[in-house]
C-alpha cells in the first residue's frame, strides 16, 4: 500500500511542484531526495540490530523446483508490464496532446487506485482454498486496461487508468503474497522471496528498455503494446500454475524423499 501510494504521488506531484517551485521538473526530482535521505537516516539503527542465526536452508536448490519457477515468472512478468507503463504511458499521452501535468496525472491515478487493492487483497488471498481465480480476474482486468491504451486511448483515459491500476495492484499483491502462501516455514519464505525477487526484476528490467526500442523501430506504440498483452499469456498460466494449493517445502521435501527412495 505503501509503494502504490507514494509512487502515485511521485508521478502526480512532479510536474506541479516543478512548476509551483520555478525549477522544472529537475528542480522536482531534487526534492524528492529529501524523504529518501530520511528513510535512510530512520533505517540506520537497523543496520546496528543483531539477527539471530536462522535455521539453514535444506540443500536442494530452488532454482530446480518447478513451483518455485512459477511463482517467480509471474512475478517478473507481471513486474515487467508494470514498469514498462510505469515508464512510458506519460510519454504515450504525450503524444496524444496531453500536456505534463494530465499525463502525470493519469499515471498517479493508476497508482493511487492500488491502495485498497494492496491493502484489502492478501488478507481475501490468504483465506482462500486457492488462489486461482484471484490471479485470472486480476490478469484480465489488467489486460483489459491495456487494451484500453492500445485501442482507445482517448475514449475513455480514466477508466483504462483505474483498470491498470486495479489489474496491476492487485497482480502485484498476488505475487508478493504468493512467496508467503507457497510455504510454511521461514526459511523457505525468504529463499522464494530471494528467487523471485532477484531474478524477477531481471525479467522486468526488460520491460521499459524493449518497450522503447519497439517504438523507435516502428514509430508507433502498438506492437510494444502489443507485446505487453501477448505477454499476459505467460504470466496467466504460470499464474494459474503457483496460485494452485501446495507448500514449497512439502512439495520439495515429498519429491526429494521420492528420488532417494530405493527402485
């Protein structure tokens, strides 16, 4: 909740605070190294706290689990369409005649709308038998506002932004609640959450990079659009795939137990 909420502001309040302070939107990037060399400062005596020794993870790696895989390709993949609008869909509207602020301000609308989302969400999930159906209407109805962007941009810009933001909320909630629903011990937590969020965010560094050079190749932004939707397809079945009901540790300690089994 947190994140969506001060990205929202970010992306809204950069172009008025340039404008309001006469320094541009340099001038507006620079004020925002204030609250970040505070939370650095707040977060220096935690550097000083002592960690008790955790319980050492078993030596079969995850990088050879088959769920483990899933939940990390969701994440990625749904991080990647997330940053690659995140990145560009001011410059999009840009291009239609929108001005700084609106285009700003229709990204921090996205963002804004993920709040209840972020902060409601992982307590339906955790209740839930599964998490399937979750995952589906939250990949659909991000889908849905790209296809929104792609085919008509103009027509309806709010509720794209409100279905990007609903759809991409509630996707990255699912994700982040995943490393915890996928196991039942510590350890295994942070080893899923390590995985999926080291090599996750190197699917998703991707995204606004290829998203850019599509659109200096082809002058248009529907095929980097268009990728962002085929792109979908992955991420609904490895979705489908980690949302079903089973614990990383049962899961691997049942198939390791199986393999050292004689005959």
């Amino acid at each position: 909740m947190m994140l969506s909420g001060s990205a929202a502001i970010g992306t809204g309040a950069t172009v008025p605070l340039g404008d309001l302070l006469g320094l541009g939107w340099p001038g507006a990037l620079a004020v925002w190294t204030i609250p970040a060399a505070l939370a650095a400062v707040a977060w220096l005596p935690q550097t000083r706290a002592h960690t008790p020794p955790s319980t050492p993870p078993p030596a079969r790696s995850l990088l050879r689990d088959a769920l483990a895989w899933q939940v990390t390709v969701f994440f990625g993949l749904q991080a990647l369409t997330f940053y690659a609008l995140l990145a560009w869909l001011p410059t999009i509207y840009r291009g239609y005649g929108y001005s700084a602020a609106e285009a700003g301000f229709l990204l921090s609308l996205s963002g804004l709308v993920q709040i209840p989302i972020a902060l409601v969400l992982p307590t339906l999930l955790t209740r839930a038998a599964n998490q399937i159906p979750h995952i589906v209407v939250a990949t659909t109805v991000f889908a849905a506002g790209v296809a929104g962007v792609l085919l008509a941009p103009t027509t309806a810009p709010y509720l794209w932004m409100v279905l990007l933001g609903v759809g991409s909320g509630a996707c990255f909630a699912t994700g982040l609640t995943l490393f915890v629903l996928r196991t039942d011990r510590p350890s295994d937590t942070a080893r899923l959450s390590a995985m999926a969020q080291s090599i996750g965010y190197v699917i998703t560094a991707f995204g606004p990079l290829l998203a850019g050079v599509l659109f200096d190749l082809t002058g248009s932004w529907t095929i980097p659009l268009l990728l962002l939707l085929l792109l979908m397809v992955p991420q609904l079945w490895t979705g489908i795939l980690a949302g079903r009901q089973r614990h990383l540790s049962h899961h691997t300690d049942q198939r390791q137990q199986a393999a050292d089994q004689p005959g």
